[in-house]
C-alpha cells in the first residue's frame, strides 16, 4: 500500500497544472455560491426588526416571509437558480475529472496538453458514467425516506429519531463511498478501452487493497483539515494565516494524490491493457 501511496504522490508532484485547475474551479463556485447566498440573506437581514422594536414586529416580519415562502412565487426564482447552478456543476463535474484521469494516465505528454485532450476524448463516456452514479447514488434515497417516515410516526422523541436513523444513514454514507470508488475503477478502466464489466471485476477482486488505500488517504485529508483548523484558531499569527490561505490548494493536492495513488494501484493490477 506505500508503494501505491508513494506512486501516487510523485504523480501528483508531476501535476501542478491539474492541481491549479482544480483550486481555481473551487475557487469560481465558491464564489458564485457565495454571490447567491449573499443576494438571499443580505437583503432578508436588512429587513430583520431591531432589538428595540418588539416581539410584535418579528411575529410580523416571520409572518411575511412565510406568506412569500408559501402564497407568492418567489422561492421559484431562487429554486430556478440552484437548479441551473446544480446542473452546471452535474456537467462541469464530469468534463474536469475526464481531465484529471486522462492527465495521470498520459504523463509523458504536455500538462495543459492532456488535460484538453483528455477532455475532447473523454468527456462523453464521463459523463455518462456520471449520471449513471448520480442515479445509482440517490436510488436508495427513497427508501431511506420511507424508513425516515416510519422512525417518525413510531419514536417518542427527536433523539429516538435519531437513534434510529443514524445505522441507516451511515449504512448510506457507506454506500455513497462504495459506489465513487466503483466509478472511479470504471474511469480507469476507459481510459484504456476496458470494459465497465472488466473493470468491475477488478475492483472486486482488489477491493480490500482498494478500500484499504482509500482509507489511509482518507485519514491523512483529515488530519490535515483538523491541522489547519486547529492552527488558525490557537495559533494566531502570520504562519497561520498563510497555511488557512494555502489550504485549498493542499486539500486540491491531497484529492488528486488520492485518485493518482488508486490510478497505481489499478494500472499495477491491470498490466495487460
């Protein structure tokens, strides 16, 4: 498992191209959410009764927003908004990793290079794996919500609702890491013509190593989030505000190091493609 996690990370060293793509792509959603958020709530709390002003004027204003929420169609513009920005992101999402998978396999060529190239190669097979793993992802949704439904309608409290649902939740979380992982095998596996079925098997075959490496770089992401954190809010001072400021482009570091490091781990099984 070093070898893969030592692999994986002179692959990421090689990437810098990919690794600034991927922080500024965060970097442009982060604000666009940001801007979205802001046109929301801003003007919301603009219009928030002072302190000075009573209980009777907060019943007012709560009233009002519940008379737009409900008799007027004014959540559909924000409704519209997240919808198109979710849309974007389900079609952007695919066309970024087609770059980032075609770039670690096809190291000898020019970075910005296979990057585009990857995408023109890639992009509709991605994409379509996408859609297929955002189905298989939201499948069980409904079955949690009726599991959900019946908690509800049988618990004597909130925290019997959430005793109850949590085994179930986290069964879903465990799932939702599953599936990625699958997908991701199926991604290597088309970049060199292999097919889905192929590369299912693989996976299968490899898992416990599969699931084992994605763990340990799993743990190390967290540990560095919980580093970060932990620094800017104890250690106060210049070296802080550097490394809160540098740690978007370590958290793009340590997300391609964990698809470069399963990429090795892959090709090492797959010799023969």
């Amino acid at each position: 498992m070093l070898r893969y996690m030592k692999d994986g990370l002179v692959s990421t060293w090689k990437q810098p191209f990919i690794v600034i793509t991927l922080f500024v792509y965060q970097l442009i959603w982060g604000v666009i959410l940001y801007k979205l958020v802001y046109s929301i709530i801003v003007p919301m709390l603009h219009r928030f009764p002072d302190t000075d002003q009573g209980m009777t004027a907060r019943s007012l204003f709560f009233a009002e927003g519940q008379f737009q929420i409900f008799k007027t169609d004014l959540p559909q513009a924000y409704l519209w908004s997240l919808g198109t920005l979710l849309a974007a992101r389900m079609v952007i999402h695919p066309i970024i990793n087609a770059g980032v998978y075609y770039s670690l396999a096809n190291k000898q060529l020019n970075s910005g290079y296979r990057f585009v190239a990857g995408i023109k190669e890639l992009t509709g097979p991605f994409l379509l794996y996408y859609i297929i793993q955002v189905v298989f992802t939201l499948s069980p949704l409904f079955w949690l919500y009726s599991k959900a439904t019946y908690f509800y309608s049988h618990a004597s409290s909130y925290n019997g609702l959430i005793q109850g649902m949590l085994p179930w939740i986290g069964g879903y979380l465990l799932y939702c890491y599953l599936i990625n992982l699958v997908f991701m095998y199926i991604q290597f596996g088309r970049i060199h013509n292999i097919k889905a079925f192929s590369s299912i098997l693989s996976w299968l075959k490899h898992s416990p190593k599969v699931i084992g490496l994605s763990l340990v770089l799993l743990i190390i992401t967290c540990i560095m989030a919980a580093a970060a954190m932990t620094t800017s809010y104890i250690w106060a001072g210049l070296i802080a505000l550097i490394l809160y400021q540098a740690y978007p482009i370590i958290e793009m570091f340590l997300k391609v190091w964990s698809i470069a490091a399963q990429y090795e781990l892959w090709s090492s099984k797959n010799i023969t493609y």
